[in-house]
C-alpha cells in the first residue's frame, strides 16, 4: 500500500484533488477507508451486473452506475470532475493493477466501466 502511495504522490501530489484528498482523509479511520473503498469496489460489481444484463454502455443503467461512482468519489475522496472522470476511466483499462482488479468481479468489466464513463464525459 505505501508504495501506492508514493507512486500517487509523486503523479498527482501537486494537484488540487490530491490536497482535497490529504485533507479529506487525514482522519480516516481504518473503518472508515475499508467503507470508502469497499463501496467504490461495489459500484464496479454493480457495473458487472449491468453488463453481465445486457445493457450497453450508453445504457440508462450505466450511466446511473457513472455519476454513482463519480458522486462516490467526491463524497469520499476528492472532488470527481468530469475531466478527473474521464481520466480515471482511462487509467482502469491502461494499468494492469486497476484492469485487474476490477475485472474480479468479471471478466470485460474494467472495460465496460471504462467505455460507460467515456459516453458520461462526453455528454457532460
């Protein structure tokens, strides 16, 4: 984990939204982080679910899931703009590590969450 936050930091640590992130939890509680992370790794196995139904990207479904994890972020993290959105869709196909990750709750669904968050960003 340190190493993950190293990497972060040496990224994104002269960032707006990493400040916001430093101070918006500086006092989380290790119950606090694994309710945090544990609701965001929910909004993807219900990404899994929405395309394991069928529903396409551009989908209402998907697009609810979208602006859920985008609100999820923000209320909980740093402020998600769209801009900050589109990026981290990106980065859930490009790194391995997040590609994986999410993908455990099915095969494609990095993907799938991927192209839902790019049709999001390009309505917004």
């Amino acid at each position: 984990m340190k190493n993950y936050e190293i990497e972060a930091c040496s990224r994104w640590g002269n960032t707006d939204a990493y400040r916001e992130h430093e101070q918006k939890t500086k006092n989380y509680t290790k119950e606090k982080w694994a309710e945090a992370n544990d609701g965001m790794m929910a909004i993807f196995a219900e990404f899994s679910e929405c395309k394991g139904s069928g529903a396409s990207a551009d989908s209402h479904e998907a697009q609810a899931l979208v602006a859920k994890l985008q609100a999820h972020i923000t209320e909980n993290y740093y402020t998600c703009t769209d801009e900050i959105l589109a990026g981290l869709g990106k980065m859930y196909v490009a790194d391995e590590r997040f590609k994986k990750n999410i993908d455990k709750y099915g095969e494609g669904t990095a993907e799938f969450a991927a192209e839902s968050i790019a049709v999001y960003c390009r309505k917004a």
